[in-house]
C-alpha cells in the first residue's frame, strides 16, 4: 500500500454527493507549494466518504489550509473522446485543518474532531 502525507490549501468549497449506493462523499483539491517557490504547486484530490465527508462539507472552505494522510488510489475514468486516463487519489484520509482564510466562510471551530 503507498501512502501520501502533505498539506496544503483547499482550491474549492467541497461539494457533497451521493453515490447509487447512497454513501455520501466529497473529493477535495488541495494546493501544495514546492520549495522552489517558483515551481507551480502540486495538486492532490482527497475522497473523503459519509461523516467526513459531511464534516468537510460543513467546516471546511476554499483557501484554508490542511494537513492530510491516506493511501494512493489509481481511479481509471474515459474522456468523452474516448482516451483512457487515471487519476490517482488519496482515500482512507486523516485530515487536520488550519486556519481559514480572511473573510472564508463555515463555522469549524479548532477544537472539533475530524471524522476519519
């Protein structure tokens, strides 16, 4: 099993979805600076399921920062031109957040627990 630890900030508000099976879940993109500081970040989709997912949906916002572990996991998808891709993204994810950016919205207080 490979595993990734980063942080970075959320490019997004998460958005909650349901699956047909009626699991909830939001992917999250979070912005990572190199140590070039002139390299362009690196970005790292997080899928995060059921009260995680609600949790990032009601606490978490564009801008704030994150720090984040969990397992790689290759996702295969079809463009609409029919070219095979894969995506790799982080589940089983632990998830600590920072503060939010001036004016963000949500009403995460430090003191929550994360759901993992």
């Amino acid at each position: 099993m490979l595993t990734l630890s980063g942080n970075g900030r959320l490019t997004r508000d998460p958005e909650l979805r349901n699956t047909d099976s009626g699991k909830t879940v939001t992917t999250v993109s979070v912005a990572s600076s190199r140590r070039d500081r002139d390299a362009d970040p690196i970005y790292v989709d997080l899928v995060l399921w059921d009260a995680q997912a609600a949790f990032a949906v009601k606490h978490l916002v564009k801008g704030q920062a994150v720090a984040f572990s969990g397992r790689l996991e290759p996702r295969r998808w079809t463009t609409r031109d029919g070219q095979d891709r894969v995506t790799i993204e982080v589940h089983g994810v632990e998830l600590e957040y920072g503060a939010k950016p001036r004016g963000g919205g949500g009403d995460a207080d430090p003191t929550d627990d994360v759901p993992s």
